[in-house]
C-alpha cells in the first residue's frame, strides 16, 4: 500500500509493526491502565508520572478550555476560548504546556501570555513521544496561574521554547503545544465543581490508559471533561480514541486538532454523570489503521459535575418594630461550600448566603457576630436544613430588654403615710417615668427598656427628705435583668438621738432637726432653747430601757 508521509517517529512504529506482522502479527495486549495515572501495560513509555488533583473549585459557573499547537512555530500562537455566559467574571486560569529536549534547561519554563511574562512550574517529566533520533529526549510539563493574565476571548502566547520549522526536522527545543483552562463564575449559571488532573504519561499502541475522577457528588445537570495530549498527529493511518466508562466516545480523534502536535479535545459527560454518582474514568488510546501506532503524551485532564446549590436567606426583625439598624450576621454549614460566609441583616435587607455542593443532610446555622446594645437575640436559625435547590430561610429576632423597677416606701415607727418624691437613673436604658412619689402601700414603678443585657443597674432616691427623719435604703446599683422584675425600699426613720436612756425627745423644725433623751427636770429648758433655735413645735416621747 501507500504509505503516507511521516515523522521519524512514525517509520519506527511503523517498522516494529511490521516485522510483527512478518512473525506472526502482535500478540494482542487485553490490561487496561490502574485509573490512577499510571499504567500496568507495556505499551507505556518511560517512566509515567500519576496524574494528581491540581485544582479543585465548587462555584456558580463553569470551565472553558481551549489550546494552540507550537511546533515548528517561533514560540507563540493564539489560544481562543469558547464563549462564556454573559456577566461572567474570571475565577481561576491556568496555563498548560510542554516541550521535548534532550535536557532541561530553564528556557523551557518561560513565556508570556497577553505580554505578561510567567515562569512554569515543572510538575512532570516523562519519555518523550518517540522521539527519540539521534539523540534520547524527554517531555516537559508545565502548568502556571494566569489567573491575572487571562482574559475572555483571545489570549496571545509568546516567547516560548521551540526550535521552529521544518515541522518533523527541526531543531531543539521542539515545542508541542500549550493548553489554556479558565474557570469563571456567574451568579446565573448553576453550581459547578471543577477539578483539573495533571501528569505526565507517554504511551504507543493499545490498550487503553485510563485515569479514574471522584470527589464529587453529582445532582442533575451537565458535565464536561477535557483531554489535553501531546504530539497527536493527523496521519489518515493513526486512529487514536479516547473512552469514558469503558465505551469509546470518539474513535478518530487525538490528531493534532489545535495545530501542530497539541490536543485540547472537550466533550460533553453528562450521560455518564447521573445524580448521586461519585465518579469518572476516562481513558485514551493510540490506535492505527495499519500498525503504525501513534505515540502521545496525555498531561491534562479537567472535568466539571454538577453539584447540589442552595440559598439560605437571614431575616432580621427587631421587636418592638421601628428600628432598621443592620447587624452583622455569619453563617457555616456541615457540608458544602458557603459564599458570603458573612454579610449583614437588617429589616429591609436580609442577608442572603449560597451554598454549593453539599451532601444530603446538611444543616446551616447563623448568628449574630454582635448583638445590639439594648437587646436579646432570639432566632430559629440553629440547624436549619438545606436541599438542593430549595432556599432555605430563617429569622433573627432582636427583642429589646425591658423590666419593672419597683421603689417602696416605708416609715420608721410606721404610721405615716405622705409620700416622697423619687428618682430614678441607671447605667444603660431610659427608665420610663424616671421620677414620681413613693408612699406606703403605694411604690413608684417604673420600667427600664433598652439596657445592656449583662451589667445593668439602677439606683433611686428621694429627692427631698421628709423633715424630721433620715433615709436609708437599699436602692443603690441594684442589679436589672431582662424580664426578670427588681425592686428596692427606701425607709425614713424618724431622727432621734438617745442620751442615758431616760427620755427620748424629736422634735422638729423648718430649721433643721434634732433629739434628745434628757432628764425630765431639764425638759422644760431645752425645749425652749431647741424651739428658740430651729424655730416651730417639737414633741417629746418616752424612751425604751
């Protein structure tokens, strides 16, 4: 037949096919690869490195990927991403590319995309793609964040490693190709997670290699994986497939479809991502027509699963109504990822958080980060639980501390019963009235609203002192608590002063007042004299022994 023309690479696959064939044809290989990035197979070149999580996001949004070949160019090219819902904001980027030579050098980690110069990390180096005349090589694997330096649309690539043309002759570096993924978020889009594999595994011939994805736990919607290979080529002769669940998806692909030697190939999984499933294997394979295998390189792998969303909704109602003070309010859930995790709450303005994939069961709690002075919470925002796709919502309540203070009055003897006049202040609150008249059998109320929950106290006093007696009382910082009614007593005694015990004398006065306890032959005198100085009537009484 007629062979077309191909690389270096390819007449040696070609070569070993065909003095197979002349013994008796291959012995056909039925292991498949483990799932985990390396491979129990034969048809594995080198040494493979295991594909590991790299990137993993649960968001309202999704992923675009899309990527341009290198080879035989002079170190750039254009990467244009698929269009993306509009409002749309850039979550994450990362650049992917590689490059055979036969040593490393650190040219191979730079270039620049949109004219921002980046440095690559390394995360595999592998057995180049057959090729390998006339000296030994090996591919390297670069990955960067670009998240700074990406943009929507068309992204420009420049100064990267390669030797230029021809395209199967020409000199070190021989660039493959370079592979964008860009995550974005979008408060219209339904939630996502997306995980991007990264390693490095260089294989010829079937069977299969495959890479087995979990970690997610899928709801209904759509989910898309993407393939990035090196050094596909589009020989009529090559055939390479890639699988997913063990079933070919698409059976002549892997061909070089972003330009020369570089593949960024997505497809849509959503039949194979039912609700409830767990996990993914997807898998590659180099195929031929006629025996001459493709060598390839797979180092990327990205997937997005639809995840469980939700919104929680934080009302806030003070009681009694009236105020609209905000309050500052936070949120955490048992699963699932929170977006804001804290905000603030007012009558007129809820605070409303999302929460994207998480597991049956879930339950949420918010809560005030600080109470307003003057009130109590109360809410029924403890625990509350969440579904997939329906909001969920709760109340917190501010309720406004209030409580009676009660002053009694009392008189010492008993007997009388004019009131006195009495005030009222504490440390926090509005204590309504604040002033008034206490009497026995008649106390001054009145009650305190809006003070500190923990710390309060109120103090009363007579404001004028009934002539005659003295004030003593109980109504100093006496501590309040929130429905919780206090009280305190205010007693005059009659002032009195006891002298050997033999008579007690008060008398009163609108000069002043004072007693005295004489003997009764001196009675008369100082009654005169105390009259005279003080002024008015006084009275005098026995005293007890």
């Amino acid at each position: 037949w007629r062979v077309p023309a191909m690389s270096m690479e390819r007449w040696c696959a070609l070569a070993a096919a065909v003095a197979l064939f002349a013994i008796g044809g291959p012995t056909k290989v039925i292991a498949y690869g483990n799932g985990d990035g390396t491979s129990n197979t034969t048809t594995v070149i080198g040494t493979p490195v295991p594909f590991s999580l790299n990137y993993s996001a649960q968001l309202k949004g999704d992923y675009v990927a899309a990527g341009v070949g290198l080879r035989a160019s002079t170190g750039g090219g254009t990467i244009t991403l698929p269009a993306v819902p509009g409002g749309s904001t850039i979550h994450k980027a990362f650049l992917y590319w590689s490059v055979v030579n036969s040593t490393s050098i650190p040219a191979l980690a730079s270039g620049s995309i949109n004219g921002n110069a980046i440095t690559g990390t390394n995360y595999g180096t592998t057995a180049s793609p057959c090729w390998d005349s006339p000296v030994t090589r090996s591919l390297y694997a670069f990955v960067a964040d670009v998240t700074s330096f990406a943009t929507f649309g068309a992204n420009t690539l420049t100064g990267f490693a390669s030797g230029g043309p021809p395209l199967f002759t020409g000199p070190e570096p021989l660039a493959e190709g370079a592979t964008l993924v860009l995550v974005y978020a979008n408060s219209g889009s339904s939630a996502h997670q997306v995980d991007i594999h990264q390693g490095a595994r260089s294989f010829v011939g079937p069977p299969i290699e495959t890479l087995t994805m979990s970690g997610f736990t899928a709801v209904a919607g759509s989910s898309q994986t993407t393939w990035v290979v090196a050094d596909g080529q589009p020989d009529p002769s090559l055939r390479n497939k890639t699988y997913v669940d063990g079933s070919i998806t698409q059976a002549d692909t892997l061909g070089g479809a972003d330009g020369n030697f570089w593949d960024t190939n997505t497809q849509s999984v959503t039949a194979n991502v039912p609700p409830g499933d767990t996990s993914i294997q997807v898998g590659a394979e180099s195929t031929n027509d006629f025996g001459a295998y493709d060598c390839i390189t797979w180092v990327g792998q990205a997937l997005s699963t639809p995840v469980s969303e939700t919104t929680v909704t934080v009302n806030k109602v003070y009681s009694p109504s009236g105020s609209m003070v905000a309050v500052p309010v936070s949120i955490s859930c048992t699963s699932g990822a929170v977006s804001p995790t804290s905000g603030s709450s007012a009558p007129a303005s809820p605070f409303v958080a999302t929460v994207i994939g998480f597991t049956p069961g879930t339950t949420c709690s918010a809560s005030e980060t600080a109470v307003p002075p003057g009130y109590i919470m109360t809410s029924n925002c403890s625990a509350v639980p969440i579904s997939n796709g329906v909001p969920a919502s709760c109340t917190i309540t501010n309720t406004q501390t209030s409580t009676t203070f009660t002053v009694n009055k009392i008189y010492s003897p008993s007997g009388p019963v004019a009131s006195v006049p009495v005030s009222i202040t504490c440390t926090s609150g509005t204590a309504t009235p604040p002033a008034g008249s206490a009497a026995p059998g008649t106390p001054f109320v009145s009650t305190i609203t809006g003070f500190n929950a923990s710390g309060s106290t109120c103090t009363a006093i007579e404001t004028s002192v009934p002539a005659g007696y003295t004030m003593s009382s109980n109504c100093m910082a006496v501590p309040i608590s929130n429905g919780l009614p206090a009280s305190c007593t205010i007693t005059n005694s009659v002032l009195s002063i006891a002298v050997g015990g033999i008579v007690e004398l008060p008398i009163s006065g609108p000069g002043g007042s004072g007693g005295a306890a004489l003997p009764l032959a001196l009675l008369a005198l100082l009654g005169a004299a105390l009259i005279a100085a003080g002024g008015g009537t006084f009275a005098f009484a026995r005293a007890r022994r």
